[in-house]
C-alpha cells in the first residue's frame, strides 16, 4: 500500500505544473528586469506588445526634432561669434570716422600722417575679423565654411589693390575731382579678384558680387518644411545701394575709405581737394557704419527668432519623450503587486508539486 502510484514526471499533471510553473518564471524575470529598469516594459520592441508600433512611430520622430535642436545650437553658437566680430568692425569703423571728423579743419601733415597709419592697422584687423573661425568654419564664408573669405589678411593693407586705390588719391593735385577718386576706387574693388575669396566675390561687376554672396548664405533645417537662414557674409549687401561710388557691400565700402584714407599719408589740410575728401570720406564711413550696425541688429533678431524656435523644439521633444516613455513602461507599483503575486504562485506551484511526488495509493483510497 505504500507503494507509489506511478512516477510523478510521466503523469499528465506533471506536464501541467511544469508548464505553469515555466510560466511563472517567466513572468518572474520580466517583472524583475520591469523593477530594475525603472518600469520599463520590456527589454526589446518584441515585448512592448499592442505599444510596441507607438514605440516605432516616436522613435524616429524623437531623432529628429533632436537633429533640429542640433542644428539651431550650432548656428547659435557661429551667430555669437559673428555678433562679436561684427562688433570689433565697427568699433574701428567708427574710430576711423572720429579720426577723420578731428582732422576736417586745420591739420598738420604729421597728424594726417597718424590717421592714414591708425586707417591701415584698422584694414589688417578688419581683414583678419573677416576670417574669424567658430571652430568648425569661416563665420564670414557662408556655405562654404572651409573657404577663408579674405584670400591672404596679412598682405591686404600692402598689396595690389590697397597700392592703387591708396596711390589714386595723389591724383587730386592734378585735378582730379573727390567724386572721381571715389568712383575710381569704388570701380577697383568691384573688379579685384584679390582680396575676397571668388566663393562670395565676382570681379564681373557689383551686381554679380552680390549675387555670389547672396548664394552663399547659410541656411539650415528647423522643422518639417521649415528652416533658418542666418549668418553673414562678408561681401553681401543691397542691390539697391550700388552706385558709382558704392559697391552695394557695406564691408567692401569700408574697406575701399581706409584704403583712401591711407592714401592720405603727407596730405595736410593746404593739399589739393583735402577738405573736400575728408568731408566725403568721413560721410561714407558714417553711412557704412549705420549699415554694420544694421547687420548686428538682424544678427540679434536672428538669434532670437532661433531661441524661440529652440524653446519650441524643447517642448515638442519633452512631450514626445513623454509619450514614448508611456509607450515603454508600467506602473511600477502595479509591478510590485504583480511580483509577489507571482512569487505566491511559485511557491504553491513547488508545494503541490511535491506534495504530489510523495503520494501513494493510499492518499486515493
């Protein structure tokens, strides 16, 4: 009578508790990794069941909103840069013009000797700003970044086209007119081919220039069907400033007056035209500086319109990080629950199983 009634592993109920019981522990690993996860639902998209196509649908999206952010962050940073050089530019431009206003009356050729050398550093450290990098690029170069928009910024204050322009100004004591000089320089900088990289410049003629800077202005992508063009470049302007003694670009106009006021070395205020030139000169330079100043403006107005789309952007991706983290996860306290209810279940499916090894013919009798 003491006899077993049969080997527990080859009944049917052994087939079943064993299911169960591989059923439970399961379910026990998933609900563990659950709670060290932090109630994420399930190792891979094959667990996250029903979630699992949300889980699809918001990744990729999440991916690129944050593409976007990257983008806004990396102009913001070459508009910073850019905002500060545009601001040392005009910090000379304006000393050049406060130059030329104090030598308007009576002045010495040893005075206006200091003016034309002042007039020539301030072109080099122009001509060096305009290469500032942000790490990655030219600032100044627009698209294509890895292209120095001035060609050499150590020789622009001696070279080639800074000797003709600086040497037409010794043309006033054969009588040549002030607006002639300035229509003559204003003619060698739009057909140089020297100074400015031939990426953002075209000898071809002013309206050319300024159609290859336009060209090249940067522009990047803030969202579907929507994108940011920003920066400046160094030989942009308006069409609608050109004239004979304009080139439309307001650092090209620049950078033609120190040219002339450099020229003006061993004038003095008895020399042919002197007070005419002066006059003009420092007329120019005040009109060129409002337009530098313009630029910084809508560099600021740039910036903001980035940070607001960046603010955008921010919400967006927390409210789709949200979703996505519902999608993924579970009620952590609802995972407690379940644990133990499965530990309960374990350890009564090992009860009955040995409890079930143990009987004899006599436990059905």
């Amino acid at each position: 009578m003491s006899t077993s009634i049969g080997q527990y592993g080859a009944s049917a109920a052994s087939l079943v508790l064993s299911a169960g019981v591989q059923e439970l522990t399961n379910a026990q690993t998933t609900l563990a990794w659950q709670t060290s996860s932090g109630g994420v639902t399930a190792e891979t998209y094959a667990g996250l069941g029903t979630s699992r196509s949300s889980v699809f649908e918001l990744t990729p999206k999440i991916t690129q909103v944050q593409a976007w952010q990257s983008n806004i962050t990396n102009a913001q940073n070459s508009l910073t840069v850019t905002a500060t050089a545009l601001k040392q530019i005009v910090s000379l431009a304006q000393s050049v013009s406060a130059n030329l206003l104090s030598i308007a009356g009576t002045s010495e050729t040893s005075t206006v000797n200091t003016v034309s050398t002042e007039a020539s550093s301030s072109l080099s450290q122009i001509a060096t700003i305009l290469n500032t990098s942000n790490g990655t690029g030219y600032v100044f170069a627009g698209q294509n970044s890895t292209q120095a928009p001035v060609n050499d910024p150590s020789s622009v204050a001696t070279g080639s086209l800074e000797t003709t322009i600086a040497d037409s100004v010794s043309s006033l004591a054969s009588g040549t007119s002030v607006d002639s000089l300035l229509e003559q320089a204003t003619d060698s900088m739009n057909s140089d081919s020297t100074l400015f990289s031939s990426t953002i410049s075209d000898p071809t003629s002013a309206a050319s220039s300024l159609a290859a800077a336009s060209s090249q202005q940067t522009s990047i992508v803030t969202g579907d069907s929507s994108s940011s063009t920003y920066g400046v470049v160094a030989t942009q302007g308006d069409t609608s400033d050109v004239s004979s003694t304009s080139t439309g670009s307001p650092i090209k106009d620049l950078m033609r007056d120190l040219m002339l006021v450099s020229g003006m070395s061993g004038m003095s205020s008895t020399s042919t035209g002197y007070s005419d030139l002066v006059s003009q000169l420092q007329t120019s330079l005040t009109s060129t500086t409002n337009q530098l100043i313009n630029m910084e403006t809508t560099v600021g107005a740039q910036q903001n319109a980035l940070t607001s789309r960046a603010t955008l952007l921010t919400n967006t991706a927390t409210a789709l990080q949200t979703q996505l983290s519902d999608a993924r996860s579970t009620d952590i306290s609802e995972v407690a629950i379940q644990t133990t209810n499965v530990q309960t279940s374990l350890k009564a499916s090992f009860m009955l199983i040995a409890d079930m090894k143990d009987m004899t013919l006599a436990n059905y009798l």
